[in-house]
C-alpha cells in the first residue's frame, strides 16, 4: 500500500490507462496477493510476474505468453524456464520431462537453490531450468488449487476480499483479515505440490534476456559498460 503512489506515477509515465492498483496492507507474500488477484479477475487469465526482473528481448517474452495461452485455455498451469548458463546455486530450479515434438516440458518437480555439485550434475544430466517465478494461469484454476493444497489461505484471503474498500483506481483489502493471511510463496504454497495431482504444470522455455538482478554483478551485466568496463 505504501508504494501505491509511486506505482501510479510509473504507470503514468508509460501512458497506462485505466490501471486498476490492488494494495496490500502488509507483506504476505505472494501466494495471497496472487489470491487477490484471481478473486478480482474472475475468469481471467493471470501473468503473475515479479516487478524487479529484466527482460531485455519483449518481442521474445510475448511469443513465450502466446505459446502459454492455449495450455492455460485446456487447464493447464504455466511457469516459464530458463535455459540454465552455468551451474548457478543462486536460482532454484524446475525439472522437466522433454517432449521433443512440443513447444513445451511437463514439469516434475521444483527444488530448491542447489550446492554447486547438485547444479552442475542438474546441468549434466539435462531437463533442468532456472525458475524464474513467472507464470501464466486461469484465475479460476488458481483458487481451485489454493483451496485443494492451502485452504487456509484461500479462505482468509476471500475473508479480506469480501470486505475490500474502492476509491478511484485503488482496491484494498481489509488490513486486519489480510493481517491474519499466512505468509507463504506461490512455489511452496501451490505449485510445489502440483506435480502428479489434478494441477498439473507445463513448463515453456523463455529465452528473452533474463536477469532477476539478485546481485551486483547480474546488475552490472546488464548496464552498458564504458571502455574500462564500468557501468
């Protein structure tokens, strides 16, 4: 809530109109802000994406969206890839089973940030992607799952919804029921325990020139450099 200015002046500067802004009264990460989303969006289909990842080829990340559409519109759920560059520990990562003929993986599982040994045999054995915590799905498809593996969230993030106040392009939640949400992530709360049950994930690989800028070198990557190399 309190980065709501700031937020609708960015949004200003890239000429967005009519932008509805849903605050949080507090951090509870993102499996309930992803909740509040869904029970705003109705029927939509969601890209839930964090705010502070580069993405450097857009015309790359929209043709990764468009192939992730018509798996959201059979009921699939969608994270995106990435093709691993080295054995990084810093990232967790999704392991896939390949289908050569499709444009995209079924995912097996989730695991978390890795020591160096298990990444580089990640990278050995194949399969393997960054999870860059990017995915496409049916809001609909999202609370069926939340109310299936995490039915305390769902019910105390419809509590706070169902009592939301509007003013102008502002919707928020009541402070003291989303106070009482757990703080969970999408990944533990959800999409960890999709793999093998009826929420099944598709995976697309996205090679768009990402960084998630987790650290000094990944920003100096990414910013032009003068001719010593600084940026």
């Amino acid at each position: 809530e309190r980065h709501a200015d700031l937020v609708q002046a960015q949004l200003d500067d890239a000429d967005v109109k009519q932008a509805l802004l849903l605050l949080e009264p507090c951090a509870r990460n993102t499996a309930p802000a992803i909740a509040l989303a869904a029970l705003c969006s109705g029927q939509s289909t969601l890209l839930v994406m964090p705010s502070d990842h580069v993405i450097s080829d857009v015309d790359a990340f929209h043709a990764a969206i468009q192939s992730a559409l018509p798996l959201v519109d059979d009921g699939w759920l969608v994270t995106f890839g990435i093709e691993p560059e080295g054995p990084e520990t810093g990232y967790g990562y999704i392991k896939t089973r390949i289908d050569p003929e499709a444009a995209s993986a079924s995912v097996e599982r989730f695991v978390e940030k890795p020591k160096l040994e298990t990444a580089e045999r990640y990278l050995q054995e194949g399969g393997y992607y960054w999870n860059a915590g990017m995915f496409v799905l049916k809001a609909s498809v999202w609370l069926k799952a939340q109310k299936v593996f995490r039915p305390d969230i769902a019910s105390a993030s419809e509590a706070a919804w169902a009592v939301r106040k509007v003013d102008a392009a502002f919707i928020r939640p009541d402070k003291q029921l989303f106070e009482k949400i757990p703080s969970e992530s999408i990944d533990y709360a959800v999409m960890e325990k999709c793999p093998g049950s009826e929420f099944s994930i598709k995976m697309v690989p996205l090679d768009a020139g990402w960084s998630d800028l987790g650290a000094w070198d990944a920003v100096w990557n990414v910013l032009r450099k003068d001719q010593n190399g600084n940026a």
